[in-house]
C-alpha cells in the first residue's frame, strides 16, 4: 500500500500524495542532472521565488529592512525583501491593487520587463538598488525568477475587477478543477487547511475574497516551502474559472 507523505502546515499535518511508491519526495532535489526542467516548470518556480524566495529556496531570512524600502512603507524586516512586497501580487506595484493600503511603496511594477531579455532582470536582480547577492538567490535561482518576470506575469485586470474583488471565471467549471485537484489538500469545503492558528481561522475561500491576485499567483504556480501543485500547465482563464470557485468556499 502507497503510504502518503505528510506536511506540517499552520500546526495542521495534511496529506499531500501518494509519491513515496515512485522514490520521489515533494521538493526534493532530483539526483539525476539529465532530467529536463521544462520552461513552464522554471516560470513556475521563479513565480514562486517572486512570492518568497526565502521559503521557496530554503535560505535565511534578512534580519534588517531592506535599504531601498521606502520610508514611509509600513513594513519592516525579512517581509520587505520579497519581490511582491513591492510590485504586488498583480504585479502592477503602486498602480494596481497596492496603490493604497498597508502594502503601499509608490514603487512601479514589472509590466515594462515583460518579454524583456531575462539576462537585464538578473543584472536588476544583483543591482545597489535590490541587492540580492548569490548567497541570497543564486545565479540559478535569479535566472528562474527573470523567466518568471518576462514570461509569467498576467494582466490580472482582465481577470479580476479590482472595485470588486470578484474573479471574472466560471464558477461551476472552477469547481471541477478544485474538488479534482485543491480538495486533496484543502478539504471539499476549504477548510482542511487553516491558514492561521486557532482560534483565528483563514481558509483558501477567505484568502481567496480578501485577496484573489494572491490566490491566482498560488493557483498558477504554487506555495513556496511546501509541496503544492503549480497549476501552470491550465490556461489562464482554467485558472480564473478555479479562482472564482475557491471564492465562494467558506471563510469561516
């Protein structure tokens, strides 16, 4: 009988999937250097190096702010070398959904390095103003990230009215999607997981409301430091239809 591996996620232990009868652990390196990284599995990790580089690489968090966070940001520490901190999670930075807000920096986002060459957003990547030297992100690692930059943002305003929160997708074809694929982990009404520690309770359909860019970039490439499915291989609007359904699970 497969035995399923198990992940410890917000003091709650979840079953993941039954990979032990293959010899292949989630997040596990792969011993064998011929085996080839697709382009869509390298966007999808450099998406989640984007989100945080500090789980998704296993490094050390930054114990100081970040130099170049702005002044007036509300954030402090580790949390302000995350490239969404700044850009957002549409990528949009002060002209999307944190132009205002507790997350507000009034820095730009990344739309002009859209299909740029990957090799200037690693030069950026390592530049006085980010600071991210290869003990931080390796030169692998930022060349992941660069993909992700020029060939893995989406405009999230064709997806997402930003004055509602509502996700522009198709609830019932999200809800096969989900309860195939998400259910496993987060349970058929979205509660399996708790995002916090009880007594407070933060499920995928109240992250989904409160903030559904969050939710897309986790649906279309993962959760950095644990072994969840990258979704990258649906088209966007799949992922959109997904969206939509996860916001009508509970929040409660």
């Amino acid at each position: 009988m497969q035995k399923s591996i198990r992940v410890k996620l917000a003091g709650l232990a979840v079953a993941v999937l039954p990979f032990a009868a293959a010899g292949i652990v989630p997040g596990a390196a792969q011993a064998d250097d011929s085996i080839m990284e697709t382009e869509l599995f390298t966007v999808s990790r450099g998406g989640q190096i984007y989100d945080n580089w500090m789980s998704a690489l296993e490094a050390d968090k930054p114990k100081k702010t970040h130099p170049s966070y702005p002044a007036a940001g509300k954030q402090k520490g580790a949390a302000t070398w995350r490239c969404k901190e700044c850009h957002g999670w549409d990528y949009k930075g002060a002209d999307g959904a944190y132009a205002k807000g507790s997350h507000f920096t009034g820095i730009k986002g990344l739309k002009g390095l859209a299909g740029a060459d990957p090799d200037k957003v690693v030069a950026i990547v390592r530049d006085k103003t980010h600071g991210y030297t290869p003990a931080m992100i390796s030169d692998t690692a930022a060349r992941k990230l660069a993909l992700f930059v020029t060939k893995g943002q989406i405009d999230m305003d064709r997806y997402i009215d930003r004055a509602t929160k509502k996700a522009k997708g198709d609830i019932r074809r999200g809800a096969g999607f989900y309860q195939t694929i998400c259910s496993i982990c987060h349970g058929v009404d979205g509660r399996t997981i708790n995002f916090k520690e009880a007594p407070k309770v933060e499920y995928i359909g109240t992250v989904a409301r409160d903030n559904p860019w969050e939710t897309l970039h986790k649906i279309r490439n993962g959760q950095p430091g644990i072994p969840m499915v990258a979704m990258s291989a649906l088209s966007v609007q799949d992922q959109v239809d997904i969206l939509a359904y996860t916001q009508t699970l509970p929040v409660e």
